[in-house]
C-alpha cells in the first residue's frame, strides 16, 4: 500500500525505519534510496525515522549524495517517537522500530500522505509510475478515521494472541474495516513466496516487478539467489554512475548465473520495468 505526497513543491516521499542490525540495516536502507533515486525524473523527499544511534550516519551520507544529484531530493532524519504512556513496550512489539508505522498520522501531523517503505525493499521502475507499494498512507484520512484510538485499544485486548506485532494490529482493523483498504498488484510487493515454489503473480510475469522485496532476509541469504543478485546489483552501483554499464550488465550477469532455480526460471520479470525505463525494448527485437 502506498500513496502520492501532496506537499509542494515535492512530489513524492518514501518514509521507512530499519529492522536490522546496526551495520546491515543502515546499508540496506541505502540500498532502498538509492534504487529510488535511479530512476525517478522527479524530486523526493526523504523521510527517515531511525534510532538515535543511526541519525547521523544517514545525515552524513544523505549529504554526499545530493552532491552527485545536484540536489535532487531532500530529506529529513527523525528519532523513534512512541506513546509517552509505554514506549518501550511498543518499540520491542515484534521487531525493533516495526510499530512505529502504527503512529505515524501523528507524528506526521503536517503531511497528507506517504509511501512507506520498509528497508528490504528496492525499486525496479520509477517512483512517479508505481501505482502501490510497500504500504500506501493517507494519513489525513487516517487522522480522519481516528486510526490511534483503534491501535491502543486492540493491542491491549490482543497483545497476548497477536504473533506479527504491527501488522497483526493493521489486519485487525481492517477486519472490522475493510472498506478503509486497498487491495493492490502483487508486482508492487514482490517477495520469494511469489516464486519459490512456482510462479503465482501473474502481474509481475506480464508487467515485470516493480517493487522487490526481499523478506525474511533473503536478500542476504543463499535460498533464493535471485533475490541476492538483485540487491548485489544496486549495491555495487555507485550513485551518479552509467546505469546501464554499471548497473543493467552486472544485473544481467547475475541473473543469469541465479536462474537454476524456480525463481531464476523467471528472471526476466525482474529486468523487464529495468528496460522499459532505459529503452531496452527486448519484447518487440
């Protein structure tokens, strides 16, 4: 889910928190920004909120890169904010920082709407043409709905039932509310259980993969390479290089050699929004 900010003269804003440990998740996270900044023609704005401990690593090199983009995006670092009531119980809720979510329509009292993305999670076509995502926020219909005076109250009735923290709360309310959810593409969300076994998103076999995510840690694990050699490509690529040479190549390179494998048998959806962006039209050569 996600969804288009309205606050000008910035166009879009990605907002995630990281849920590794410190040295992985702080080059996972930029992983994830960078993939948005390949391919977007527009101007972003970054909202980070991150632990105390990692604020200035991301200010630091957020920095250095709006050098290589001439500015082209902007960006913002906040501290965890929780409940004042318990905020350690809802920051250890399932993993570190993964409630924070939850809160968001109030501390983000001054912005309509975001894209929330989570840190195992790369672009694979540009921001501006991807119609969903991780989690699509319109937070001012959210203040709307009262979204907080539901999350509280279901935690303390469920806390001791509920298995996936934050996302088990989500589920809950929009059990009782389904008509406040949008359902989207699997293409927007494409994670290992799509393929692993057999290929069952059908929309990203016609429209390629446009958000790749790589739960479960599989972008560093050996299970399902494709996935690996995915997140090895944007993370070799340094920002401000010649994506084709430097990034499109070595992506082929290493698809090729992942594809012995259900996932690998079906590379192609994950070059295919890749090509479309930089005028690689294989399906009509």
């Amino acid at each position: 889910m996600k969804l288009l900010l309205r606050e000008y003269p910035l166009r879009k804003m990605i907002l995630w928190w990281p849920l590794l440990p410190q040295g992985d998740r702080l080059q996972e996270t930029l992983n994830m920004l960078k993939s948005a900044l390949m391919f977007t023609k527009e101007k972003l704005n970054f909202i980070i909120v991150a632990e105390d401990r990692l604020i200035e690593s991301f200010k630091e090199k957020l920095g250095e890169w709006k050098s290589f983009t001439n500015d082209g995006f902007t960006f913002r670092v906040l501290p965890l904010t929780f409940p004042s009531d318990n905020p350690l119980e809802w920051k250890k809720l399932f993993k570190p920082c993964a409630a924070q979510r939850l809160f968001l329509p109030n501390l983000l009292e001054n912005v309509d709407s975001i894209l929330y993305m989570d840190t195992d999670t790369l672009f694979l076509t540009p921001v501006e043409s991807v119609n969903s995502g991780v989690m699509l926020m319109n937070l001012t219909r959210m203040r709307a709905f009262r979204w907080r005076e539901y999350v509280v109250p279901i935690y303390k009735k469920y806390k001791l039932k509920i298995t996936w923290g934050d996302q088990d709360i989500i589920n809950i309310i929009f059990h009782y509310h389904p008509d406040k959810l949008y359902i989207y593409s699997c293409r927007f969300n494409y994670r290992p259980d799509h393929c692993m076994y057999t290929s069952v998103c059908k929309p990203a076999e016609s429209q390629g993969v446009a958000v790749i995510h790589g739960s479960r840690g599989f972008f560093h694990s050996e299970k399902q390479p494709i996935f690996q050699a995915v997140y090895r490509s944007f993370e070799e690529f340094q920002l401000g290089g010649d994506i084709y040479r430097e990034f499109y190549q070595p992506l082929e390179v290493y698809l090729e050699a992942a594809q012995n494998n259900n996932c690998g048998s079906i590379k192609d959806i994950f070059l295919k929004n890749v090509r479309k962006y930089m005028d690689l039209d294989f399906d009509n050569t």
